[in-house]
C-alpha cells in the first residue's frame, strides 16, 4: 500500500522533529519544510496528501499559506497548529481555508487521530452503484466524483466543506446538534471550541446560498446546531 504522505511546516526543529518521528512510527511518508514561502516547492515536488501547518512562520504566515492555496483551488486538507489561545486566532484559520486546528502543546497521538480522520474521510468515496447523486433544491452532489453544482454552476468546496454538506444531505430535515456535526464529519469528538462547526456553515452558506445571510437551505436552530431543508418548505425560527 502506498504511504500517505504528509507536509510539515514549522519553524520549530524540535516540534518537526517530533512530528515527523511520529507520524513516520505509524506509517506515513514525511516531508518538513520550516518557512511559508517553501510550501508551495514542496506542494509541487512532495504532492502531500495533508499539511500540517503552523500558524506563526516566517517569511508567510500559516493564514496566508492558507489563504494562497485554497485561491489556487488547491484543496488539500490542512491541520492548522497554533500556540494562540485567542479564539479568533483559530477562527482565522478556519476563515482562510483550514480544516482542522490544534493548540500548542499538542498530543502527538491526537494529531495523527485527527490525520487519519481527515483521510479515512476522503479515502472512503462511494461508487456509482452504492450511491447515487442526491439532489436537494438546486443543489445536485455527487458523492461519487465529490462534486456539488448550485444552480446548474460547479461550486468548489474544501474537502471538509464537502465531507459537511454531505452530512447534511444525509440526514435532511434533521436538527443536528454541533456535536453531532463534529463527531459525524470531523469523525472525532471535538475537545475544543465548537465553532470550528458554525465557520464551516459559514463558508458553506457563501458557497451555496443564494443570499448567505437569509439562508434558505441551512437553517440555524437556535442554542442547538443546523438543519437542511428544501427551499420550498422552509421554516423560520427566529
């Protein structure tokens, strides 16, 4: 079986070090670069299947790695690492484009659970015959190929933003807690701050809503979590 491989990015020998030990004990293939501008040599050169990026680099920050690669349409999965324990820090993250967020220090074995949570996710790709398209509205995804068209037009998701619409989709007219969400999609039980959920409905309802601030397909249910619904029957919770 080929090995997975993962980009690390880290101005910190010692954490590289002990990353790359790690990971490399389990199984993956490891590749450590230690400054932003170095990301994208290795993007094209090591072809990651993950990053594992930190926050504070030189030369270019992890927001701006982040924020230059998903412009790209370079949808590679990324584990932002961050020694802030600010909230909008990680929400600033989440914003630009990352899946996943970890705050320094960090246990090395829940970094390589939420990896191969992230993969597991992206590796288990239904075929045709076990999963037709699912249409909702105007929205049509496509399991299969992991696509999604809004109004006939091809919408880029990030994995992660996919992996939740499909959850969505599946469990259609169904109030989901962020818990939930977190555990259904992220495929963990989240320990941290829960809005890692509403980012990413945020930048779901930018992609897919006609206007993101009325929503008409996920619906906020209030001190709960979301709910997709058909536009024709949507209700209003206020």
């Amino acid at each position: 079986m080929t090995k997975k491989k993962i980009l690390v990015v880290d101005d910190e020998p010692s954490i590289s070090m002990l990353i790359e030990f790690n990971l490399k004990l389990v199984g993956f293939e490891v590749h450590c670069v230690h400054d932003g501008e170095a990301v994208f040599n290795a993007i094209h050169s090591f072809r990651p299947d993950l990053i594992v990026l930190d926050l504070m680099l030189p030369k270019m920050d992890g927001i701006q790695v982040c924020r230059a690669l998903r412009e790209r349409n370079n949808l590679v999965p990324i584990i932002m690492l961050t020694a802030m324990q600010d909230l909008s820090d990680k929400i600033a993250g989440l914003d630009n484009g990352a899946d996943d967020y970890m705050t320094k220090p960090f246990s090395p074995q829940e970094l390589i659970s939420r990896i191969q949570a992230i993969l597991r996710r992206i590796q288990t790709l239904p075929s045709s015959t076990e999963e037709a398209p699912l249409t909702i509205g105007q929205i049509v995804l496509a399991p299969e190929g992991r696509e999604v068209t809004v109004r006939g037009e091809l919408i880029e998701l990030t994995p992660k933003e996919f992996d939740l619409l499909l959850f969505l989709c599946k469990h259609r007219g169904r109030v989901l807690s962020r818990q939930q969400l977190l555990h259904g999609v992220w495929d963990y039980h989240f320990l941290g701050d829960t809005r890692i959920v509403d980012v990413h409905i945020s930048h779901l309802r930018d992609k897919i809503e006609h206007n993101a601030r009325t929503p008409e397909y996920i619906v906020t249910i209030r001190n709960i979590g979301y709910k997709l619904v058909e536009p024709a029957v949507k209700e209003s919770f206020a």
